[in-house]
C-alpha cells in the first residue's frame, strides 16, 4: 500500500464519519412515510418538509404535548408518532363546535362522535374561535378521525411539512395505486352530507 492510497482512504472515512454525524445532528424529518390510519388513505406519502400548508393540504404533523399524551393514553396512537391530516382553516376563520356539530365560518363542516369505538368520551370543545396566526383547523373527511372536531384548533408549530400521496389505496382492501401530483380537494365542506 502507498502513501497515496492511505491518505485517500483516511479522507474518505472521515467525510463519511462527518456526513453521519451531520446527519444525527441535525434530526432529519420523514421525507417518505407510511400511512397505516384509515383517516387517509393508507399507503406512502411524501412530504415536503418546511413547506408553508395551504387550506385543503394534507400536513404531516406532531400534536402538541397534550394532545399527544391523551391520544397515547387511549391507545390511539402512540407518543412520538406525526398523524396526517388536512388543513380545514387558517387564520381569519371563524370555527365553531355546537353539540356534535363543526362549522368553518358557518358551513358545515363535520359531525363530531360522544364516544370512540370502545364507549369512551371522546374530547370535547364548545363555542366558536377566530384563528388566529399560527393556528391551524385540522378535519380529515373521515367521520372517525380524531382531528378538530375533538381537540378544535392547534398550533402549527408542530407542522412537519405537505405531504402527497405516492402508493395508496382508494378503499378498504383495494390494492396500492400509483398517484400523481397533490389534490387539495380532499377536504371539502361544501356539500357534504352532515347527517351521519
């Protein structure tokens, strides 16, 4: 062996000990994840780490502390875990819970549940909140999500990025499908049926 060769070998190590430790230093967020809640389609998504959500996005997010602690508790999810949900509001809306009812600025907008599947109190929040800046609405189009309708706005602080579908599935036991492109359309409150 030459001097060369260990000089290049030696250089080498150490750019890729300092690209690992770059790397654990800098706690990278999920880029690709895999969707295994039935509030979203389940399959892979990728996020768009850092980019600014829109109302109709899907955001890859960590609930606040309080949020988290309660879902864990139940068994919903455990602690740690970033949930994906779509961007119901932003700031200036007005969003209002009455009995089971959600509304964004007066439309309706989902149907809250008493209890969860097992005959626990879900979480409950009354009376209407303007959003603020920084506050976000989050409701999944799925009448079991636990989103807004139980917890009513969070901050987005915890937004980890837009996510997009890759590989889902359409339906319960459907297979995975290619998808192309974001859809913001997924959550719309217009002319949904309120009555279940």
């Amino acid at each position: 062996m030459n001097r060369r060769w260990l000089r290049a070998t030696a250089a080498s190590a150490t750019l890729f000990a300092a690209l690992f430790v770059a790397a654990a230093a800098l706690a990278p967020q999920p880029r690709l994840i895999w969707n295994a809640s039935p509030s979203v389609p389940i399959g892979f998504y990728r996020v768009d780490v850092g980019a600014e959500p829109a109302v109709g996005d899907l955001i890859l997010f960590h609930p606040p502390e309080a949020v988290a602690a309660r879902l864990a508790v139940r068994g919903y999810v455990p602690r740690g875990v970033p949930l994906l949900k779509h961007v119901a509001a932003g700031e200036g809306a007005l969003v209002c819970r009455s009995g089971t009812f959600v509304t964004i600025d007066g439309a309706p907008a989902a149907r809250a549940r008493d209890a969860d599947r097992l005959g626990r109190p879900l979480p409950r929040w009354l009376g209407c909140h303007r959003l603020r800046p920084g506050e976000l609405f989050l409701l999944n189009p799925a009448p079991d999500s636990l989103d807004g309708r139980y917890f009513g706005p969070l901050p987005d602080t915890g937004v980890v990025g837009v996510a997009h579908p890759l590989l889902v599935r359409d339906a319960p036991g459907a297979p995975l499908r290619w998808r192309r492109g974001a859809d913001r359309s997924a959550f719309t409150p217009e002319g949904k049926d309120m009555s279940s």
